[in-house]
C-alpha cells in the first residue's frame, strides 16, 4: 500500500514538474516581439543545478532551453548538476524541474540556472515529496 502511494505520489510530482516545464516555455513567448528583445545576437552557457538536504533522494530532473527539454532520471544523492549547455543565439528562456523524496516533512530542495557563470533564478520546495522549478528568461 505504502508503495502504491509513493508511486502515485511520484507520477503526479512528475505531471506537475511537466505542467511548469510547458507554463515557462509558454509564457516565455508570450510576448515574442523579435525586434525588442535584449541579447538576442548572444549566446549563453547555462547550468542547471539542484541541491537537496542531507537524507533526501533526487530523482528526475527536467531542464532546457526554449522549447527542447532533457529528462535525466535515475538519479540518486542530495546534489545534480547538468552538463553546460551553450544556447543559440537569440535563445528566449531556461527553464528547470526536479523531483526529490525527502527524509522528513522538513526537506528542502533547491533548483537554480546558472547563466554566464552568474546565479539568475532560483526555486525551492519543501516537505517530504519534492518538486521544485525555476525558469529564466534572457
């Protein structure tokens, strides 16, 4: 029983992680108007990280720029990093979910992008199930 819930517990954090994955990169264009965004003649390296407190488990994390995600999954431990990507240039958003079990109802989770080598966004979530996202527009 107890791993029934867990499983529905995981399938519905990883609905919502897609839901604020497709939000971000919806509202990210919301307001395309080619001739008044900044940098779009620049490209970018970010890094997506996470960080989790001590005894909790990340599991999947989902993370990209503009409209094509990545899904790692299978991950285990308190921290994740991605590979660096480098955007194209006029690259609009980044954005990023990961989900996490925590050790107790006072587990935290921490997401941030990391754009140029400067912090830009951060999210966070707390509790025992965790799902926490952020998303950033150049």
């Amino acid at each position: 029983m107890k791993k029934m819930k867990l499983k529905n517990v995981l399938r519905g954090s990883f609905v919502m992680v897609m839901m604020a994955l497709i939000f971000g990169f919806v509202t990210s264009c919301s307001n395309d108007d080619d001739d008044n965004i900044q940098g779009t003649n620049k490209s970018h390296k970010v890094v997506f990280k996470a960080e989790a407190s001590a005894g909790s488990n990340i599991e999947i994390a989902v993370y990209g720029i503009d409209g094509n995600p990545t899904t790692a999954s299978s991950l285990s431990g308190t921290t994740w990093s991605s590979p660096e990507i480098t955007s194209e240039a006029g690259a609009l958003s980044a954005n990023v979910a990961v989900n996490a079990i925590g050790a107790s109802a006072s587990s935290t989770l921490k997401v941030q992008i990391w754009v140029d080598g400067e912090l830009k966004k951060e999210g966070t979530s707390s509790g025992q199930y965790l799902s926490a996202s952020a998303a950033y527009t150049f």
